[in-house]
C-alpha cells in the first residue's frame, strides 16, 4: 500500500504542470503559447553589460535545442523573451546591439532593408518590468512586440536567422547568455 500511494504521489508530482520560475525577482515561464504551439522554455540568461544586468533572455521552442544550427532547422515557431532588470535602457542602445549582431554573425543582412525595418520596429525605450517578445515564426517571420503590444512583423526567412544568430550565433551579443538560451 506505501509503495502504491508513493506512487500514486510521484506520478501526480510527473504530471503536474509545472510552475514558472523565478530568476532574479523576474516570472520566467516554463511554457507559453506561440501561433496556437505550445513552446517549452529551451534556457535562459542574464544579459550583463559589465556589471549591471540589463535583461533575462529566455529562448523558447517545441523541442530541445542546443545550438545555432538547431535552432535555424527547427521547422516550430521560436520566442526570443527580453525580461527586462535595468531601470531604463534606451532605445538606441538596444538597437546599436541588434546592428552589432546583424554585423557580427550574418553581414549580408546588416545593411539589408528587412534588418532596417526590424530595426524602426523599436521606437521607446524600455524599463524595468518591460517584456519584448521576438517571435521566429515557422513561416519565417519575425515579429516584435513590448508589454504585449504588438510592433510589427517582418516575413523573411533570412532576418529570422540573423535575428537568432545575434543571440545564437558564433559572435553572440553575450557568451554566457547564449549558453544560458541553449540549456547550458
């Protein structure tokens, strides 16, 4: 009867949905909901400029990935989350970071009109608490949007690429938060 009930308990435990996380004082969801697809939470980081901490980063997508390679064949939908930490960030300073990735990991597409509008896609600064959401869509889309409203959306399969290599690619933005993103 002990080992039944165990059990019984273990498998209710298995099962349960499992709750957010907290990473530093921050609600990190363990799944969300991306184009009707249930996304599971693939890792997280602190992205650290120095010593301060300006965002958690978290990487979400229906199965595990564990490199740049997997996440550009990983036909699913993709949401990059920015959990904003620093008090106010500028605008143009999360820009000037989009542009060093594009130029750091994919060339071709920095000066390219789809990275441009990406880019004229953030127009206010962000704040402590703020959320921005990247989804890469499995169509090929990019769309942004801050505190849930919506920014706008890009198709091109090309920016979608470049936007997780400014993340995930061999020159990422931050090492440790790439490591972080990909569940290491």
């Amino acid at each position: 009867m002990k080992t039944l009930y165990m059990t019984l308990v273990l498998t209710l435990f298995l099962t349960a949905p499992s709750p957010a996380m907290e990473v530093s004082g921050v609600r990190v969801d363990q799944s969300v909901m991306v184009h009707g697809q249930q996304l599971k939470l693939n890792g997280y980081g602190i992205r650290k400029k120095f010593f301060f901490k300006i965002y958690i980063g978290s990487l979400y997508a229906s199965r595990h990935l564990s490199n740049y390679t997997d996440a550009v064949q990983d036909t699913g939908n993709k949401l990059i989350r920015m959990n904003f930490l620093y008090a106010k960030v500028d605008k143009g300073k999360i820009t000037e970071a989009f542009k060093e990735g594009f130029v750091n990991n994919s060339p071709d597409m920095a000066a390219s009109v789809e990275a441009q509008k990406f880019l004229a896609l953030f127009t206010t600064d962000f704040s402590r608490c703020d959320v921005v959401d990247l989804i890469i869509g499995a169509d090929g889309s990019v769309s942004a949007s801050h505190n849930g409203t919506a920014l706008g959306s890009i198709q091109s399969p090309k920016l979608a690429r470049a936007v997780l290599a400014i993340y995930l690619g061999e020159k990422p933005a931050d090492e440790s938060l790439k490591k972080g993103m990909l569940g290491n």
